[in-house]
C-alpha cells in the first residue's frame, strides 16, 4: 500500500519544471527587454536549475524522513 508521505514526491517533478521553464522564460524576457540575449536566458536558466534542484532534494529528504518515521512505528 503507498504510504501517505510518497504523495509528497507529486510536487518534485512540477517543481523542477517550474524553476527552469521560469527561469528560462523570465531570462528570454529579460533578454528581449535588454537586448542582452542570450546572456540572461542563460543566467536564469542555470539559477532555475540550481533552485529546483535544492527544492527538489528538499521535497526527497522530507519524503524519506517521514517513511523512515512511519516505519519505526
């Protein structure tokens, strides 16, 4: 049976794709804006990688903390 706490793996997926496809689509703006391009595509294109990453390590490490509570039990 899956265990409440697995649910919480939804949101890591959508949460990587959010940060990078923002950041790519903000930089891509930025860029259009600035004139800058592709300087700033790329820029937060890299910052959206590094924020869903951590986001995404976050979002595991509290899955595992809560099955390794659950199992204890």
């Amino acid at each position: 049976m899956l265990r409440p706490a697995a649910f919480g793996l939804v949101g890591v997926g959508f949460s990587l794709a959010f940060f990078i496809g923002g950041g790519a689509i903000l930089g891509r703006w930025l860029d259009g804006k600035f004139g800058t391009e592709p300087v700033l595509t790329l820029l937060f294109l890299f910052l959206g990688l590094l924020l869903g990453s951590y986001d995404a390590y976050r979002r595991l490490r509290d899955v595992v903390t809560a099955l390794n509570q659950n199992g204890r039990k």
